[in-house]
C-alpha cells in the first residue's frame, strides 16, 4: 500500500504583488492566484497547480495519476 503523499507549497507575500508560491517537492512550480487575492485563494491555486503539474508527469510516464495528496502550506516568517 503506498502512503500518501505530502507535498510542501511555500507562500510569499509582498506588498502590491500579493500571494505568490512555490515548492520544494514540485520542481519549477511558481505561481500566485490575482494580486488582491486572499492567503486562502493562494492555497487553493497553489493546490490546483500541483495536481496539474503531477498529473502531467504521470501522464509523460504513462502512468496513472493517483490524487492521494496531504499539503502543507508554509508562510516563512518576516526577516
């Protein structure tokens, strides 16, 4: 049985850009919902993103893509 699997999505805020993101576990991930959209929406797009970009590689692979995902959503803190 395989477990399920977590991928992290860090979110960036700046003032006048808004919510971007990126991850560790999805390589070349970058994005970010509208500028003056909520930290929430910014989870939700950030989540859309990485089953498309998983399911994509699954697809290139031939392989079925299997949406067992956990996220954890990480917001550093302010230096």
């Amino acid at each position: 049985m395989d477990d399920m699997r977590t991928i992290r999505v860090t979110h960036y805020y700046e003032d006048g850009y808004g919510w971007s993101f990126d991850s560790p576990d999805v390589p070349g991930l970058v994005g970010g919902p509208e500028n003056d959209a909520p930290y929430e929406a910014s989870c939700r797009h950030a989540e859309s993103a990485v089953r498309f970009a998983l399911e994509g590689d699954a697809d290139e692979r031939g392989e079925p893509f299997v949406d067992d995902i956990a996220f954890r959503h990480l917001v550093p803190a302010s230096a």
